[in-house]
C-alpha cells in the first residue's frame, strides 16, 4: 500500500440504492470508488465551534448527493 495513503482505513455501510449509484457514478466517469469518496469527503464544509459551546468535538456539513 502507498503510504501516502496508509494513515486511515475506513469501512462504510451503504444502502443497495446507495451501492448501486456509487457503482454507476464510478463506472461513468472511470474514477475507484475511493477516489469519489475522498473527493467528497474533502468537499465538505467544517464549522468549527469554540470551546465553550461544546465538549467533543463537532462536524457541521452537508453532503452533496450524486446524480
């Protein structure tokens, strides 16, 4: 494995609805899966809160839904 990329391995649960889409976008354009969800994974927006408005750590983003 190139370790460029070796720091984080996740694994995700999709929907088959969602599974299929992933398949036919990936399959459209020639691009790895992986490539598509790291491209989306970097799109998201971060709002990042003060100390006093929060104990853990929080995400705020919408995810942009393929066509």
């Amino acid at each position: 494995m190139n370790k460029k990329w070796a720091a984080k391995r996740i694994t995700i649960n999709l929907a088959s609805a969602e599974s299929e889409k992933l398949e036919k976008y990936c399959a459209s354009t020639g691009r790895p899966a992986t490539d598509v969800i790291r491209e989306l994974i970097r799109s998201l927006p971060i709002t990042e809160f003060s100390a006093s408005e929060q104990t853990t750590p929080t995400l705020k983003y919408d995810v942009p839904i393929l066509k």
